[in-house]
C-alpha cells in the first residue's frame, strides 16, 4: 500500500541537542510539506519542497532545517536554535504543489524536551 | 492569513445533522477539508475549486461561496466514525495553504 511513514513516533530531546524527524513516501509524489501541530492552533507549515533538490521556507521556518535529496525523502531536523520544539509534526505529500490537489499526511511524530 | 472556523466545538446525538464554517478575509482560489482523530494523520475529505469544482468524499458534502469568501461542511445522519476535528485549509493566490484552528465534533449514542 501507498502511503507516508514518519518515524519515530515518539522522541524525546535534550537541551542543546539537534534531533531528525524522518519522512518516507511512496506515492511518486513530487510536493512535500512539514508542518507543527499545537494543542488550538491548527497545523502551521515549517517547509515544503516542490521538488527534488529544492524546498523553501513555511511561516514558522525559524529553529528548524530539511534536505530533499530523494523524491522520496524529506526529513526535518529540529535543531537547538528551537526553543519550544515540544508539538507534534506531521509531513504530507501532494502530487503537485497546488491548491487543487490534497495533501496526504504521515501518522505524526511526537516531541517533546527531556 | 488564516482562516476562522465555526463553531469551535460542537456535541450532536447520533443521527443529528452539523455545519461547520469557515471564513476567509481574503479571496480564495480553493477551500480543503480534512478530519483528524486524536494523534492520528488528518485524512483528507474534500477540495472546493474557485469555479465549481470538487473532489473529495461521496458522503460528505460541502459548499463554496466565492463571494462571501467562505465555505461550509455538511454532516448529515451522523454517525459515532464522524467524531474528530474538522480542519479547514484555504489558499489564497499567491500563498500557501493555510489551516484554521479546528471544530472538535463530539457523537454521543
């Protein structure tokens, strides 16, 4: 089956510490999406790529860094510059990076600060 | 800029119908909706194009009215699987999908 695979489903950091949230798809989607996820607030997009080699940043970017080396692949690295990085982050894929198409999302990571 | 849902939450019987909201400031070029169960992935049910068209969920409708920059989520006949969050995404031309901030949807028996 299709589908998008984030692990781990639960991590935890420490103070200082750079951490990587993995993404997987294999739907042959070209667009993929990171977003951070507060209790009332809604999904807010940290990046998103439209293609292989390329990505940009969302509304929230700050603290946090991704690398789209494979179609496939899109992972996020949380890094120590992220003061309050305790949310839960969900990656999505699109076929395309448009309005019309829905975006498909992973089961989430969950992160919290040690 | 991000649009306003309503109402927040809502509780209904089994069976009773719900409208859920959403409201932008701006003109939009397509509305999205998805539903989450807790801790789970949202799951995708519909997509409102400016101009009529939509894709999405043949048991779930919804509507899209340009000019008052708004779209609504009907639930009929709900059932108990209903239950979740309800989050709308618009996109603005120009900008990137933005969502709002949920209606939680309780079913009770």
């Amino acid at each position: 089956d299709g589908g998008i695979t984030q692990s781990p489903k639960y991590l935890f950091r420490k103070e200082g510490q750079n951490v990587t949230l993995s993404c997987e798809q294999n739907l042959n989607h070209d667009a993929m999406y990171w977003y951070r996820q507060d209790p009332g607030q809604g999904l807010r997009l940290i990046y998103y790529s439209q293609i292989v080699n390329d990505f940009q940043k969302g509304d929230i970017a700050e603290g946090y860094s991704v690398s789209r080396e494979k179609k496939e692949s899109f992972p996020l690295t949380v890094t120590s510059a992220q003061k309050n990085p305790t949310a839960f982050y969900l990656c999505a894929s699109s076929i395309e990076d448009r309005g019309s198409q829905p975006q498909h999302f992973g089961d989430g990571t969950r992160l919290s600060i040690l | 800029q991000q649009p306003v849902q309503s109402p927040q939450a809502v509780i209904l019987r089994e069976g009773e119908d719900a409208v859920i909201n959403c409201s932008s400031s701006k003109a939009l070029y397509s509305v999205h909706w998805y539903r989450q169960k807790h801790g789970e992935a949202p799951v995708f049910l519909m997509i409102l194009l400016k101009g009529g068209e939509q894709k999405g969920h043949d048991k779930i409708s919804a509507s899209f009215n340009e000019k008052k920059q708004q779209s609504s989520l009907y639930l009929t006949a709900s059932q108990l699987s209903y239950s979740g969050t309800y989050f709308c995404g618009t996109e603005i031309i120009d900008e990137k999908l933005t969502f709002g901030t949920g209606t939680r949807l309780t079913i009770i028996p």
